[in-house]
C-alpha cells in the first residue's frame, strides 16, 4: 500500500518500521500524524498487538482513536480512511468485529470508510477526496441566454425574457407557419421590452444587442 500511495504522489510516513515499546509506540506515532494532513487505518480480521498496560486496546486501535480526535478539533480539515481489506477481513475476530462497528457507528465529517476491492482502488478514492481542484467561477454577466420557442409560446418566452432582468446577453429564435424561417429576436439590455428585427437585416442573430 506504501508504494501504491508513493506512486500516486503521496508522501507516505513514518519511513521506519513500528517501535516495539508502548510509549515509543504513542510518542512516534504523535509525532508522525503532525506532519500528515490525513490517515489511512488498515484492517483486517484480527485485533492486533495489544498494549502491554492496557490488553483491552490494540495498536491500530489506538492510532484511530487518535486520529479521530484531531477530526473533532475546531478547524481541522483532517481527513481519516479506514480501509477494511476484503482479502485479509473473511474471518474476522469478535473482538475485532466490535472494534468494526464501532468505527461504523461513529463516522463523522471528513472520515471515510471503505471495503475496496484493493489497494489501488483505495488510493483512487483517497485521491478524489485529498486532490481537490478548485472551481473555476466565470463571470455571467456577458453570459449570452438564447430561448427556442414555438410561435405559438411567443408571449410566454417574453414574458420569460422580461422576468431575467440583469442578463445582459439574452437572445432567442421563434419559428412558425407564418415565417419562412427563423425569425430572431433580442429582449433590452435589462431585460426590457423584445425588439424584433426588421426583414431585411444582415445583423446575425446571435449577435447581442
């Protein structure tokens, strides 16, 4: 999984294998979730390596736990993936299966649980949350709105013309038994009044007014 994420152009810490000595172990890994702006706690069917001082907690249990604090302080924009392995979670022990729905039942903002089928499945999903591109906002005050009518819901597209005051750019075409073609028309700048366009023009209907 390490490599996985490398490859997808994460920075994956810690680099060094996990200290064996229970305060080392909650030490080290303080200090390594300080420099990640996420976590990704990986299960599997069995508990994991206890604390010697407390039997009742494992070591990835642990790490969650903490990892779940730093979601709930103000202002975080911590992100936490709990990826629970298909392959290695098809016989799961009660203990761990508590600790399972536990997780579960206590998802909050900016966590995500997932059982992908595998670990580049997984990183492809870490990758849609982590990697967000910014939206381009456009200005839509020369924004052209075009409306294509029957003649016979003329009044009505008008009347819809006038009601979008503000846009600058509002133009539609009509077509009907009466006109050999497309007959087009441009509502005022504000939204007023439709002005038709006398035959003969040469001005192109998409023109703005």
């Amino acid at each position: 999984m390490a490599i996985t994420l490398s490859k997808a152009g994460f920075n994956v810490l810690p680099s060094i294998d996990c200290p064996a000595d229970d305060d080392d172990f909650k030490r080290k890994s303080a200090e390594e979730m300080d420099k990640c702006v996420c976590s990704l706690h990986m299960l599997s069917g069995e508990f994991g390596r206890r604390f010697e001082t407390d039997d009742e907690i494992s070591f990835p249990q642990y790490q969650f736990l903490e990892a779940k604090k730093r979601i709930s302080t103000s202002g975080s924009d911590f992100n936490v993936f709990v990826w629970l392995d298909p392959e290695n979670s098809r016989t799961v022990k009660p203990v761990q299966q508590n600790f399972i729905k536990y997780i579960r039942n206590n998802i909050t903002r900016n966590m995500m649980f997932s059982n992908s089928m595998g670990p580049m499945q997984m990183v492809d999903d870490i990758r849609v949350v982590m990697m967000k591109q910014d939206t381009m906002v456009y200005d839509s005050k020369d924004t052209d709105i075009f409306f294509i009518f029957n003649q016979q819901d003329e009044q009505d597209a008008q009347q819809a013309a006038v009601a979008r005051t503000g846009c600058r750019g509002q133009h539609g075409i009509s077509a009907g038994p009466s006109s050999p073609g497309l007959r087009p028309w441009s509502p005022g700048r504000w939204g007023g009044s439709v002005r038709r366009r006398q035959p003969g023009s040469h001005r192109p209907w998409w023109a703005p007014p």
